[in-house]
C-alpha cells in the first residue's frame, strides 16, 4: 500500500519516469516489508525531495541550464542511487535483527536527503557557489559546488530525516538520531567531495564551458574532459549515501560507549 501510494503519487506529479516509478515502487514494498515506520521514513524523503524540486523549478532550469541535463522527472537509477542502500540496510536489519543496520540505514537516507535539500535550495539561495576543494566560483548545478545557503539545507535535510526515521527503533531514539544526522551531513559533504574532484566533468569546445551535460544547451556535443569518465553523478550519489551509512554506524559506536 505504502509502496502504491508513492508511485500513483509521483505519477500524477510526474517526479518519476515510468523506470523511476518501477524502482520507487520496489523500493516502496522492501521498505514495508521491513518495517512501517522505515517505509513512512521513505515516503517522507521521496515527498519531501519532489516538492523541493518542483519548488520555482523554471528557474532553478534556467540557472543551471547550460550545467545539467533539462529532465524534470527522476529515473530509475537516480531513485536506487538515493534510496538503494537505505532499502538494502533496512532490510537486512529487519531480517538479521541487527541494530547496527538500522544505523547504516538511516544514515544513508539521511545523507540522500542532505544532498537533495543542499542541492535544490543552494540553487535557488546559495548565489554564486564555490568549488568545496578550491574555493573557485562555479556555476550553479556544477557538482562540488557548494554556497552558505547549501550548508545550511544540507544539515536542516539531514536532520528531518534522522529524526523522523529514529523513531523505527524507540529504544534507541537519540543515538540514532544524532548519528544518522552526522552521517547524513557527512554523507552530503562526501557527495560533494567526489563531485568536486574525480566525478566526470564535460567540457563544451564551441562555449568554453564545463558542464555534466552529454549535448550541451547550444546543440553541441561535449567531451569527456575531467574525472573518471564512468563516475556519473548518480554513481557518486549512491558513494554519498554509503558513507552517510559508514559514519552513521560510527557515530553510534562512540555515543554508546561515551
Ligand atoms: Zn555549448
């Protein structure tokens, strides 16, 4: 039911394409079978996502036209890059009766939730924004790109998603929530570090201008010109939600024993 609700909602918004829709339908239904409160959690972040990026979305596309590709609705790939990990770890907690993956879990869908508020709310708020490794000014849309206002989402994303999904595990409310937060800003931070330095970048030659595009916004086609060719920018979300999970499960660790 959990599952249905969310893919006849994206339908009718169309956020999903029809694979994305598959996907999130999957997802939707491992969720609930782990539990409900996971897949409330998950319901919580696909909504939550949707509506910020359909928030003054013309002109969030028009700042970063010439960077990332015009799609308004997310496939498959981009939905298991953001809620796979989060649906193999909460699984497996369920399953295995494992506390320690309920700590992976939220952590990685908290760091998903990190980088979609950062990413849409930077745009619109975060002015010109600066590359995190180098401090030079980016386009908006550029990965690694990072802005004040950004931050400030990143943590605010992280921190709704901690909380609310927290509750799964009532005796242990607190500790995962401050732990799946720090995994989750974490997980976003690591999101853009990857981006920022081996994530594959494109170069335009008629405008001399990078961009993630494969056909730039001019009709001409780009060149692989930085980073490794393969790394996309859902590869690199999937290694943000895993590190979310990795520092999620540390911080656990050092809270139970502090
Ligand atoms: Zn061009």
């Amino acid at each position: 039911m959990a599952a249905g609700a969310i893919t006849a909602g994206a339908r009718k918004t169309r956020t999903l394409s029809e694979s994305g829709q598959w996907a999130a339908f999957g997802c939707g239904i491992l969720a609930t079978a782990a539990g409900w409160w996971w897949a409330a959690t998950l319901i919580a972040f696909f909504v939550s996502s949707s509506l910020l990026t359909r928030w003054r979305q013309p002109e969030k596309m028009a700042k970063t036209e010439g960077t990332l590709p015009r799609t308004t609705d997310r496939n498959a790939r981009q939905v298991l890059a953001n809620g796979g990990f989060f649906v193999l770890f909460a699984s497996a907690s369920t399953s295995l009766r494992s506390e320690l993956l309920a700590f992976a879990a939220l952590g990685a869908l908290a760091a998903a939730s990190s980088d979609t508020w950062s990413t849409e709310i930077g745009t619109l708020f975060g002015g010109t924004p600066r590359m995190i490794t180098t401090r030079a000014e980016v386009e908006p849309g550029m990965s690694g790109g990072v802005s004040l206002a950004g931050f400030g989402a990143a943590a605010a994303g992280a921190v709704f998603i901690a909380l609310l999904g927290s509750l799964s595990v009532p005796q242990h409310h607190t500790r995962l929530a401050i732990a799946a937060a720090i995994g989750g800003f974490g997980g976003g931070l690591a999101d853009s570090l990857i981006g920022a330095t081996v994530q594959s970048r494109r170069f335009c030659d008629r405008c001399r201008h990078w961009t993630e595009r494969r056909v730039h916004a001019c009709g001409f086609r780009t060149r692989h010109a930085r980073g490794i060719n393969w790394l996309s920018n859902d590869l690199v979300n999937a290694c943000g939600t895993f590190t979310g999970a990795v520092i999620a499960v540390v911080a656990g660790w050092v809270l139970a024993r502090g």
